[in-house]
C-alpha cells in the first residue's frame, strides 16, 4: 500500500492501481473484507480511478469504502463522514450536483456529531459545499457558506493560517464570478500575504496567488476603463438603445403621454371646448382603430423619432414642472398679510355676500369649473 501511495505522488496511475489492487486482495485474505485496512485501500484506488478520469469506476470504489466503515466505524465516525465527502466529490465530478450536495450536508451532520460544530474538519467541509454552489450559480448561498468557513478557521487555527488563506482565496473567487474585482483583490491580497509568511515567495502555491491577484488587478482596471467611457457618452443616447431594447416600456410611455396631455401646466389656460373637442376625436380615433382591427397596444416598432419625441417631450415637462414650482413659491410669498390667521386655525367671521375661500382659488379646468360657477347662481337665487 505505501509503495502505491507513491506511485500515485509521482503520477503514474497505472502502477498505483496494480500495487493497491493487490494490496486490496492480500487484505481480504488476511482481515476479511470488514475492515479499515480494506476501506483505506478502497479508497485509494478511487482516488486513483478519479484521477485517471474514471468517476464511475472511483464511485464504485467509494462506495465500497463507506459501506465497511458504517459497519465498522460506526455512523459517527469521522471517517464515515469523510466517506460521505468524497462520495460527494465524486458525484460533483458527474455533475450531480443534487446527490453531491445530499452527500455533503450528509457529511457535516456526522461531522457536527463526532468532531463538534467548531472543528476545521467542518470548516473545509463547508468550502466544498460553497464550490459546489458556485458551480450551480448560487453564488448568494455559496458566499454565505464562504464567510461561514472563513469565521470557523479565523477563530480556531487563526488569520495567519493556510487553511484561512484558502478561504480568503475562494472568496476572491467568489467575488470574481459575481464582477466584484475590487473585493477579489482585497481577498486575494490577503491570501498572497499569508502565503509568503508561511510559505515563502519561491513557493508554487504562492506564485500561482501572485498570479491570481494580478489577474483580478487587470480586471479590475478593465472595468475602471469601461465605466470612465460609460461617463463619456451623451445620456441621451442611452435613453434611446434603451427604449429601442425595450418596446413595451415605450409604448407604455407614450400612451401615458397621450393621456396626460392636458394636465401640464402650459395647458392650465385651455378652455373647456378644446378640451371635449381633443377627447372626442381620441375616442372617435381609438374606435375606427378597433373597428380596422388593428392593435394599438402591440403595434409596430417606433422609429428613433418617435423616441427623440418622447425624450423630448420628457425634458419639457421637467423644465415646465421646475419653472411652475418657481412660481408657486413667489405667488405663496405675495400672498396679504391678512391671510395668515386663517391659515394658522384662527375663526373669522362669515360674510354670506363673499365666495368662499374654496371660491376664491383658480377652480380646475374643464368640468369642475363649470359645476362651481352653477352651484354660485343656485346659491344667489336662493
């Protein structure tokens, strides 16, 4: 068995397949097939079959393994629940990614159990999980795992550890993967950091850090780059692609246009008639539409004019709502000074020969006008 372990250091698969498949025979002849010998010996040669590219073959062998330790070990066993782990790699490699993430939270009950919630076993154990996430594109739960992991290690081994400096290094990752290079850089800085105070610089696994976090600097700047020529472009033009992308929202808005034709405050003079007269013709308008058949909610693409039109239409009512709000504010300061106690809850006299204050206000265009004016004559006569 030492001498496949070996063989399986040095790469060649092969030879480290025959040496433990006979060590496996020798030890069902000598222990009989329950053993732990026997299930260490299983799972090496699954670890040699994965790394041959054989899952299915690795999976058989694994399951082998976890079988003799449930019956050996006992459920509560770390290892039982290490056997669980890599069942669970093993069908994350298959991209059963639903039977893998079964197997692992499999594996961190047992571990809970046998080891303790606060155990590094346990903290590993959720780095696998969140990996397994990240490749679903669950990167909210992944993350959530990461950080999980990340507390664990920084509490029982330290922030100086390796192990905490594989998590900073997933979560850059991580981040990564969800376009936040700025954090990468911030996680992977602090796993180059550990590296080289535990490893030192000529180590691989502190290069290939080195090479990482130079990897998300140039992303990083990339997107830096992007937003800067983003900023340069006129905004308008974006309002058009983005109209242009989405016609439903443009239809809508120009619907919502028609409607509100007349509630602007360079319409507020327009007399009752002009007002009919424009709802009529709508209606009439709308109806013939209807009766042609034709969809006025689904019709054809719009031009850019038609969008220009909007986007103007759009400013107008920007500025013209501005300068109304202006002159709200200088007729709210002209008003007498004898109109404040009214304001303030003050009792005046009512004098029946005088409107109202309601009276005195600008009535609203079009019908409310009308209907005011009738109810001051009924008032009159009586």
């Amino acid at each position: 068995m030492e001498a496949g372990k070996i063989r399986m250091a040095e790469g060649t698969l092969n030879e480290a397949y025959a040496l433990f498949s006979e060590a496996f025979s020798l030890l069902q002849q000598i222990n009989g097939p329950m053993h732990k010998d026997a299930a260490n010996c299983c799972r090496y040669l699954a670890m040699v079959l994965y790394h041959a590219g054989d899952t299915a073959g690795a999976i058989v062998q694994q399951h082998r393994e976890l079988i003799i330790n449930e019956r050996c070990l006992g459920l509560d066993h770390p290892d039982t629940a290490h056997s669980y782990g890599n069942m669970a790699l093993f069908y994350h490699g298959l991209n059963q990614t639903e039977l893998a993430l079964r197997h692992m939270s499999r594996t961190l009950l047992l571990l809970s159990l046998a080891s303790g919630p606060d155990h590094p076993d346990v903290a590993a154990t959720l780095i696998n999980v969140a990996m397994m996430y990240q490749d679903a594109s669950n990167m909210s739960t992944a993350l959530r795992y990461l950080q999980e992991a990340l507390k664990k290690n920084e509490r029982l081994l330290g922030p100086g550890h390796i192990q905490t400096a594989v998590c900073y290094h997933a979560l850059a990752i991580a981040f990564s993967c969800m376009g936040a290079y700025k954090l990468s850089v911030q996680h992977e800085t602090k796993t180059h950091d550990i590296l080289v105070k535990q490893l030192g610089s000529d180590d691989s696994r502190t290069k290939d850090s080195e090479n990482w976090l130079n990897t998300f600097k140039g992303r990083e700047q990339q997107v830096i780059a992007q937003k800067q020529k983003g900023q340069g472009t006129v905004p308008s033009a974006n309002a058009v692609e983005f109209l242009k992308a989405h016609p439903g929202l443009f239809q809508a808005m120009k619907a919502a246009a028609i409607q509100s034709g007349g509630d602007g405050p360079a319409n507020v003079n327009r007399g009752r008639g002009g007002d009919e007269r424009a709802a009529k013709a709508a209606a009439e308008a709308r109806k013939t539409a209807v009766a042609r058949g034709v969809n006025l909610r689904n019709g054809p693409a719009a031009s850019v004019s038609d969008i220009n039109q909007i986007l103007n239409l759009i400013n107008s009512a920007a500025s013209a709502s501005a300068a109304s709000s202006g002159n709200a504010q200088a007729t709210e300061s002209e008003v007498p000074q004898s109109n404040g106690p009214a304001l303030n809850g003050a009792k005046e006299s009512k004098d029946t020969s005088r409107p109202s204050a309601k009276a005195d206000g600008q009535a609203p265009v079009g019908l409310g006008a009308s209907l005011e004016l009738k109810k001051q004559k009924s008032k009159q006569k009586a």
